[in-house]
C-alpha cells in the first residue's frame, strides 16, 4: 500500500493527497471526510466542484464525492442529509480487518457518534470509509458498526459530483426498464421507459434495485465513467437545470452544465444492523475512452456483458 500525503490547506486544515505512479492524484478533506478532487494520469479532473463553494469554516462543499448517513436526503427523521458530512473525521490507525492493497494509495477514515450526535441520533456507531487510488481508478469502502446494545437502521449514499462537458451531450445506460422514485412528483413511483437516460431538464430520481454496473457516456469529452457498487443496491440520479441551480445559493448559476449526480445509495429499505454487526459496502469509479458506433457507445461492452 502507498502512503499518501497530509497537506495544510488554506484554512488551516488537513487536506489528504493520493497519488499513484501514473500520475493520478485525488484529494480528501478530514472535513466530512469528503473527496473533493479526482484527476487522471493527464491532470484532468473528473469531479465537478461549484464555482461557488463555500470557503469559510464549518463548510461542505457542493461538489467531489460526499457520503450521507445516516440518512440520505429528507428520507428520515434528521435534518436531510444526515450529519456524517458535517463532522470531523480522524484517521484511522487499525482499520481491520480490511487488508492492505498493493499498488494502491490508501487512506482510512474513521467517524465515531459523539454525545451530541446521540441527541439527534439515539444510536452509537463507527463509520469507516477507506479510499484509494489506482491507476483510472477510484474506489471507496463504507463500514457502518453498531456498537451499541440494541438494532438501529439506517441508510447511505455516496453522492458523486461528475464533471461533464455538457449535460445535454450525456447519457446514463444500466437503468432502463427499472422502477424509480420521481422525487419531483411527491416521490410517485414509475417505470423507466427510455433506453438510456439524457436531460433536457431538471431530474431527481432514485432509480431502486439498480445492477452493480452503471455507465456515464460523455459524448462531447469521449469519455465514461463506470460506476460499479455492491451492497448499495439503488442509485441517484440528479440535475438541478436552471431554475433550481438559481435558487442553490452555494451552485453557480451555469454549474448544471457541467455537472451530473449519480450517487451509490441504500435508501429504498434501510439497513439493519444488530448489537456489533457490521455493514461493508464498495464503489468503484472508473472512466475508460468511449468508442463510437453511429454515434453512441456499445454500452454491453462497458457493462461488461458483451
């Protein structure tokens, strides 16, 4: 496993530094132990981040990789979305019993319930996030522990920032034919008709059940990313457009254009755990080069089923 670096950023914070030998590099803060910048072998970067984040202490930027727990969004009884993103996150020095990894840099997180948690959240918890960077690769493993003395559940999601060229120009493939919730309708429930996803307009849904694979086609850059997950069993998807990117205080108003939310999540049924059981889940963010044929990729290749 390859070190990684701690740097001070310009508040005075911790910012974490992965790298690896061909070039790529991903940054997290300690901050909500939140992934703020992701950039291949050819410095270019892959999470979008608003013109508008937030400068000032405490903050969560609007933008890289967030985690939510214990809920996502307001599907619970907590302020939406939860108070993981919100904490300060320590290194963790024994993250076992997951081992190490060669050719990979590796950093492990560690959240623990404070008294002041246990006021909004009557549950004690260890949340664990490891991330690391390979080569055209991103990955990152939450652990939830209950380490209390009765059951509690809980949900999770991995909100993912995607910079993309053009959002008109993008489309999603590995959803169609599965049932979502349109959270623009009061959270009704419909079935995705199209063959792939595109946007012509503001979207949020949370498309349940979803394969372990998804791909992101940015036609305009040539690129995918590949969104592969396990034990976060739906997924996110959500463009705010115009009109709402105005009303976001901490989004710029053309920042819809460049960006696309699609989040690894466990909203639908909550996951339970029991006195000192364990939940692992796992993301994988890759991006390959998008081959073209009329136009479009081949997307049983990119999912693997070709």
């Amino acid at each position: 496993m390859m070190p990684f670096n701690v740097i001070q950023d310009g508040d005075g914070l911790p910012r974490i530094i992965l790298s690896e030998p061909t070039g790529s590099t991903a940054e997290v803060l300690l901050n909500g132990g939140q992934v703020v910048s992701w950039k291949n072998e050819k410095r270019q970067e892959m999470l979008f981040m608003s013109t508008k984040a937030a400068s000032k202490q405490p903050r969560v930027l609007r933008g890289g990789i967030l985690i939510c727990f214990p809920q996502f969004s307001n599907y619970g009884t907590l302020d939406q979305p939860g108070f993981a993103r919100n904490r300060l996150w320590s290194l963790d020095s024994s993250p076992s019993p997951l081992p190490s990894v060669n050719n990979q840099s590796t950093v492990d997180l560690i959240l623990k319930s404070t008294e002041e948690d246990l006021k909004t959240w009557p549950h004690r918890f260890e949340l664990r996030l490891r991330i690391s960077l390979s080569a055209g690769k991103l990955t990152m493993i939450p652990r939830v522990r209950n380490i209390d003395n009765k059951a509690f559940s809980f949900s999770l999601a991995l909100c993912n920032y995607l910079s993309v060229s053009d959002i008109s120009e993008v489309r999603v493939e590995g959803l169609e034919t599965l049932d979502y919730f349109d959270n623009l309708s009061q959270r009704e429930r419909y079935t995705e008709q199209a063959d792939a996803i595109t946007f012509d307009g503001e979207i949020d849904r949370i498309y349940l059940t979803t394969p372990t694979k998804i791909a992101i086609i940015d036609h305009e850059k040539k690129r995918t990313y590949v969104l592969r997950k396990e034990g976060m069993p739906d997924a996110v998807v959500w463009n705010p457009w115009d009109k709402k990117a105005k009303a976001i205080p901490d989004l710029g108003d053309e920042d819809y254009k460049t960006m696309l939310c699609v989040n690894s999540a466990a909203i639908e049924t909550g996951i339970v755990l029991k006195p000192f059981e364990e939940w692992k889940g796992r993301q994988e963010l890759t991006t390959v080069s998008s081959s073209y044929c009329s136009g479009q990729l081949d997307p049983r290749k990119v999912l693997g089923l070709a």
